[in-house]
C-alpha cells in the first residue's frame, strides 16, 4: 500500500499539470474573464509544471495582449533551470541599433525588454543564492543595451531592473540618466534604482560616496514635481535621513517637497 506522503502528493500533483493543456485552460479562463481564484490557482499549477517554454510562451502572450494577469509571478519557481531559459531566450534575440531607435517599440524589443526585467526580477528575490552573481554579470549587458531606446517606457523598466543587478562599475550610467535623461521618470527610477543597489550588490558607503553631488545635482534641478519627491525619497534612503514624508509624496505636496528639496540639496552639496 502507498504512502502518500506530502512529497507523493505534490509529485503527481505535478504529473496531473504536465498532462493538461495550458493554452486551453488559457482560454477556458479567458471565457470567464479570468476570475481571481482560478487565475491565482492556474498561476501555482504552471509554476509546478517542468514545460517552462509553455509557461513562457504564455507569459508572452499576456505581455502581447496587455494583460496584467501576472502569470509570470510563479516563474521563479522553476529554479536556476528556469534562469538558463530567459537567459538563452536573450542571447537569441537580435535588438538592432534600428529598432532601439524607433520611437514605438516593436514587438520583438517590448518582448525582450520584459523577459530580461523578469529575469532581474527573479535574481533580486534570490539575491542570496550563489548563482546570483553571475547571472547578473551575464544580464547586465542586455539591461545596458535595451536602456538606451527611445521608448520611455521600456527605458523606464531597464533602469528600474538595473538597481536589482547592477554593481559599482554601473553607478556613472545610472547617475547619467539621473541627471540628463529626456524624460521625468527615467530620471526619478534612475535615482531609485541607485539606492536599490544598496540593498543587493553595492555598498551603501560606495553609493554615497560616488552619488552625493550627482543627486544634489539632480534634485536642484528637476523640474517635475513628483520626480523630484522620488529623487528626494530615494537620497534619504540611501544617506540615512528624513526629508520628506510617504504621505507628502503620496500627495505630491508641493511645499513639503519644496522644503524637503532645499533639505536635500543644503546636504547633499556640501
């Protein structure tokens, strides 16, 4: 007689997943405008699936259709096996200087612009795992690239990617941006992802000691209200200090921002 021991149960569970069809259970839900319980369940049972290219492929779907349905939030589950996939999908993708540069991103460059934020996703929440480094080392040049088109947008996510795997040889791109790219966001998820470096692969005094004057800089001069309160929010993160307020930012109060600037900007230049 069969034990059915909690690893029994969840072997076939995983045997009952690989048998079905998720394409069709795709579209079973889509019938039924994705209700939340099975949409939630649906997400487990592809994460404990072994065919990792259909839940890419589904994945993708969703990122074509504009569906927040968040089907890639159990990706991580398939292990550094699941790593090597959205690696080698980036290493398949040719992103030529003619499509970084079209001003509506195709496809082809949306696609990889997500599977590489998802993989820099995965790595920041296994950041203490040993494959961590070097799979961020092998990342970095596709976050570098794809950070340079002119959709604002995706330029938004690379940055917002990089402060989850970049190290110290990356602080002048990302202070560069801070401080001189075209558009508000990108400039304020510059900054941010500054101080996320702290929290993975940089040293909190090496960030300070090489941002100080480039977020003076950046704070003194941003003109977009809320921009300016992350650049605010993120530097006091990063220094230890207390400028402004979640709730002010929240708000976007302008003369609590305002004041907290000038707190900022009084620190930062000295």
């Amino acid at each position: 007689m069969e034990v059915f021991s909690k690893k029994n149960i969840e072997k076939n569970q995983r045997n009952d997943y690989q048998s079905e069809n998720p394409e069709q259970t795709y579209e079973e839900l889509e019938k039924e405008n994705f209700p939340d319980g099975k949409r939630i369940r649906f997400i487990a049972e592809l994460g404990a699936s072994s065919d990792i290219e259909g839940h890419f492929r589904l994945i993708c779907r969703t990122w074509k259709e504009e569906r927040n349905l968040r089907l890639e939030s159990s990706f991580d589950r398939h292990g550094e096996e699941g790593l090597s996939f959205l690696l080698e999908r980036l290493r398949q993708t040719e992103i030529t200087d003619a499509l970084l540069e079209e001003q509506e991103a195709s496809e082809e460059l949306r696609e990889a612009v997500f599977t590489a934020y998802l993989l820099a996703e995965i790595l920041s929440q296994g950041r203490h795992r040993s494959y961590y480094p070097s799979y961020s080392e092998e990342l970095l040049p596709f976050l570098l690239r794809f950070s340079e088109t002119e959709d604002d947008f995706l330029r938004e996510k690379c940055l917002i990617a990089l402060g989850w795997i970049a190290g110290e040889r990356e602080i002048p791109f990302l202070t560069g941006k801070m401080v001189e790219d075209r558009n508000a966001y990108c400039r304020a998820w510059a900054a941010s992802s500054l101080m996320q470096m702290s929290f993975h692969r940089v040293s909190g005094l090496i960030l300070q000691e090489k941002t100080k004057k480039d977020f003076a800089k950046a704070i003194q001069e941003e003109q977009n209200l809320q921009a300016s309160g992350i650049m605010i929010e993120a530097a006091q993160t990063l220094f230890s200090k207390k400028w402004l307020s979640a709730s002010a930012l929240e708000a976007e109060d302008e003369a609590q921002i305002e004041k907290a600037r000038r707190s900022a900007v009084r620190f930062l230049a000295k």
